[in-house]
C-alpha cells in the first residue's frame, strides 16, 4: 500500500510505501511523481540506502534536491511507513 506524505510547491506528490524487508533491511520505497503536459516525470528512491530507480522525466538537479529533502524527512518517512501513513499515525 502507498500512502500520501505530502504535494511539494511544483506539484509534485510523494508517496510512501509500508516498511518491509529487503536483504535483510527494513526499507521503504518512497515514489516521487509530478504532472507535466503529456502525462508525468516519475521516480523511486529506497530507505535507508537512498537508492533511486525508475527515473523517467526528471533532471539530475531535481534528483539531487529530492534527495536532499529526503534526507531531512527520511526519519519522519520510516515512522509513518511502521505505523501506516499518517492517518494511522500515532503522537505525531
């Protein structure tokens, strides 16, 4: 399930998923998707490794920045993912 954690300035969603575990890591697949003309710029970075994958549309900048706030967030992304998103969060 994918659950909705906030719509940046520029339109562009970001969603997570629930934690699970991958080689042995409790990880969450964060998915970043933005409407542009003609259909969307989409892409997947992973928690904790901070992987990304499935980048389609947009710029090496842009993934930089995504990736900057996502280390400021990244914290708060893995609680929320544990407990459900943030309307099944609890004391948040």
């Amino acid at each position: 399930m994918m659950y909705k954690f906030m719509t940046l300035d520029d339109h562009t969603e970001i969603v997570h998923s629930d934690t699970y575990i991958e080689d042995n890591v409790e990880t969450v697949k964060v998915y970043f998707e933005k409407p542009v003309y003609g259909g969307f710029h989409s892409a997947e970075c992973y928690l904790p490794s901070y992987r990304w994958e499935n980048i389609d549309g947009f710029s090496q900048k842009e993934i930089e920045y995504f990736n900057e706030f996502l280390e400021s967030v990244a914290h708060i992304i893995i609680r929320l993912a544990r407990e459900g998103g943030f309307d099944n969060a609890a004391n948040f």
